[in-house]
C-alpha cells in the first residue's frame, strides 16, 4: 500500500477507535462537527514515538516501519498534538499516551 494511502487508513481508524474524540482522558473533546453549513475537523494522528532523531519520545532500537504503524499512533486534538509534541518527555513519556490510546479505544 502507497505511503499516503496508508496514512489515511491508519488515521481513519484511529479516528473511529477513538470515537472521534481527543484521547487525551483529562480533556475527550470531540475532534469535528458542524461549524455553520461546513465541516471543521480539529484532531490529528500523532506518533506516540516520534519518527526524528531528537524528537519527543524518539526510540532509536525501534523501525521505521513500527514507528510508522498504526501501533505507534494515537488521536488527539491539536491542543493536545502540540502539548504531547513539545518535548517535555518527562510529561507525556510514551507510556502515558499509550495509556491514553488504550483507555480511549
């Protein structure tokens, strides 16, 4: 499967499993809805483990390939991508967001 194909399939079900809502337990905002005759969407798939060297929560004995996997990733609104993304590891380490994923699929 194509790269671009399989992102989308990998965010669709991670939008379902999460019931369209930020994982995040503390928040679980819904991620779309109506806004006026159109569609607003506000969440994103982020990487519980971060594909660049020196990002948050980067692994360096894991694959490309796992990185990239439906099993690294997990729904959250943007508010929260950019919280989880900031760095702070000792925040949000990686066993907190997989945490999140499970209680929120």
């Amino acid at each position: 499967m194509a790269r671009a194909k399989q992102k989308e399939f990998t965010k669709e079900i991670l939008v379902n499993r999460a019931g369209n809502r930020c994982s995040n337990p503390e928040y679980l905002a819904p991620t779309s809805g109506a806004a006026g005759k159109s569609f607003l969407n506000v969440g994103e798939v982020a990487h519980i483990y971060v594909v660049s060297e020196g990002g948050p929560r980067f692994d360096s004995t894991l694959s490309e390939d796992y990185v990239r996997s439906l099993d690294n990733g997990i729904w959250l609104c943007k508010i929260c991508h950019a919280k989880v993304d900031n760095k702070r590891t000792d925040e949000y380490p990686a066993e907190l967001l997989m945490e999140w994923k499970i209680k929120g699929s």
